[in-house]
C-alpha cells in the first residue's frame, strides 16, 4: 500500500466515482487510476467499489471505512510537512480559505492585503459559499481555514474559534415610507412588508425566521440571495425591504438608501473561524486568525487547536470580549 494509492482512493470519492474527473484532478491517467486502485483492492482483499459494468456504481461499506481512515492518514501526512517547513522556518506555502460572500468582500480584504504583506511567497485560495458548500470543502480536506456564522452542526471535526459579533439592519429606498417613519421598528411592522435577505440554510433552523416564528409571524420573504451586493441591488429597484448584516453597510449607499437598526429584532450572531482539531498551524496560518480576529493571539489560537472537544474550545473563550463589527463610520456597532 502507498500514499500515491490513499490518494488516488480520496481523487475517485471526491470525483463522485468518476474515474476520469479523479485523474485531470490529480494530474495522472485514467488507467494508471484504475490499475492502482486494482492492486489497493487486491491487497487487501475487499472491494472498495461496487462496479456497473466499466464504472463505479458506489462505495461498499468496507470502502467507507477505508476512505475514512485514507484521509486522516493523508492529513497526518500534511502535518508532518507543515511541522517540518515551520521547523526549518519556511515562510512559503498555501492558505486556503472558505468562506461567506460577505465575509469575503466586506471583512477580508484589509485582512489578506496585509497578510500578503507579511507573507508574499505564500499563496492564498479563496472559496466563497453558503454553509453547507462551505462543510462540503471541508469534508474534502479542501480546506486549511473555514470562516461562517452558525451552523455549528455542519463542522463536527472543526475547532470553531470565536471572532467578533454582528446585527443585522434593515434597508430602504430613500423615499420607503419607513425611511422617514418615526413609529418603532418591529418585527409586526417588517412583517407587512415583502423582504429581500440572505438564502436560508438548507439544514438547521434560521434565526431569521424563528424570530419572526416566535412572534407568531409570517414573513413575506419574496427574494434571497447569498451576495449583499445583490440584496441592495433588489432593494433599490424596489422589489422589497432588505435585511442584511450590519458590515453590509457602506457609506456610498447612503447616495440612496436608508439603514435602520434592527438591534434586538434579530439575535445577535457570532462569526467564527475554524479549523481541523487534528491539524499542525503554520505559523503563517496562526498569524493569519490573529490578523482576522486581533484577541486570537498565537499562544491561544495554539491552544485550542490542541483541545480535543468544542465544549472545550468554548469554555478557553467563554470570558473573552469579542468585538461587535459594524459598516459606514461605525453606525451599527465598531468595525474595530
């Protein structure tokens, strides 16, 4: 058995069994493929794949087990590389991230253009998607970093590193009658209204509509989308009222728009940042969560990679101030 056939083994099941896309993935041959997944089969004496005549049809049970294995061993494989550059002081690399379309254009950019700064022969990857694309990269080992909001379910074998909060506000056209109302904003008042906002999770329960839930409301969500940019973009044309995350808020929309504070309309979230509790940091990638999130200092962000449950992750920041990230000038929290 070699690592050339762990990893052939990982191309064909993250290829969905398509030997063909496994090989331009891994840069190699379709039968050289075939003929080594052939002798990993015949040396352990079990059938990985259940065949349909030329092609894989699906993975038998003692392939799951397995491929499970493959891959801690391959990411083990990874560590002691990282160990080794990081011991001999190697400033070189990859940092692959994946992440939210917000967090990628409205939190990100200061962040990498630094780092980039720190770190120029380190090459960076950028994957932007919901949650659920997110944990797919993950599940993969596509990943070094994954950077969300929620959806804690979806990350089992991540340690989530807390980094800062955020509300959500409410936008309008300039001439929206809410735009220029004095009565309180509510729930029951936003409930009247058509709604713009952020595509739902596929898997667990919305914030956004359990708060509209617990009210006993309906709300008339008539348009979502993953990019805020978007979101205003509707919202300008007048399809409906949008609701975003504060950090959304950019002082050229203030030309045409109008944004409302939802404090206390919506639960406050937290964004976080996460990564394999089995992993080995680059120094490069602890300096990388330190610039992100300024209180994850090198020792702690260490620590938690050291920690063997989430439940522990969370009790080392349980008393740890973590800042609120707001948009333009500071007007719905502190981007500091």
């Amino acid at each position: 058995m070699t690592l050339q056939q762990l990893r052939y083994l990982l191309g064909i099941a993250d290829s969905g069994l398509n030997i063909t896309a496994a090989a331009e993935r891994l840069y190699t041959s379709q039968p050289g493929i075939s003929k080594q997944l052939k002798l990993l089969e015949q040396e352990l004496g079990i059938q990985l794949f259940t065949r349909k005549g030329k092609s894989l049809a699906s993975i038998t049970p003692a392939g799951h087990e397995v491929i499970a294995r493959a891959r801690r061993i391959l990411r083990e494989v990874e560590n002691i590389r990282s160990l080794a550059s990081d011991l001999s002081e190697e400033q070189e690399g990859t940092l692959s991230i994946a992440t939210t379309h917000t967090q990628a254009r409205y939190v990100l950019p200061d962040v990498i253009q630094e780092f980039r700064n720190r770190y120029p022969k380190v090459n960076l990857e950028l994957h932007q998607g919901t949650s659920e694309q997110i944990a797919e990269l993950v599940a993969a080992n596509r990943v070094d970093f994954a950077i969300a909001t929620g959806a804690y379910d979806l990350f089992p074998d991540l340690a989530l590193l807390p980094c800062y909060d955020w509300d959500r506000i409410v936008l309008v056209p300039k001439d929206h009658e809410l735009a220029n109302s004095r009565e309180p904003l509510s729930l029951d008042r936003l409930a009247q209204y058509p709604l713009v906002t952020y595509v739902f999770s596929l898997t667990g329960e919305s914030s956004f509509k359990k708060a509209f839930a617990e009210q006993g409301l309906e709300p008339d969500v008539v348009f979502t989308a993953r990019d805020a940019d978007i979101i205003k973009t509707y919202v300008r044309m007048g399809m409906g009222v949008g609701v975003v995350a504060a950090m959304a808020w950019e002082c050229q929309d203030k030309n045409d728009l109008v944004a409302l504070d939802a404090v206390g309309l919506f639960p406050r979230v937290t964004t976080w940042i996460g990564f394999r509790r089995d992993s080995v940091l680059r120094g490069y990638m602890v300096d990388f969560a330190s610039l992100f999130a300024p209180h994850l200092l090198p020792e702690l962000t260490q620590r938690a990679a050291s920690l063997e449950s989430q439940a522990e992750v969370d009790a080392l920041f349980e008393k740890t101030p973590l800042p609120l990230r707001g948009g333009c000038e500071d007007e719905f929290g502190s981007a500091a």
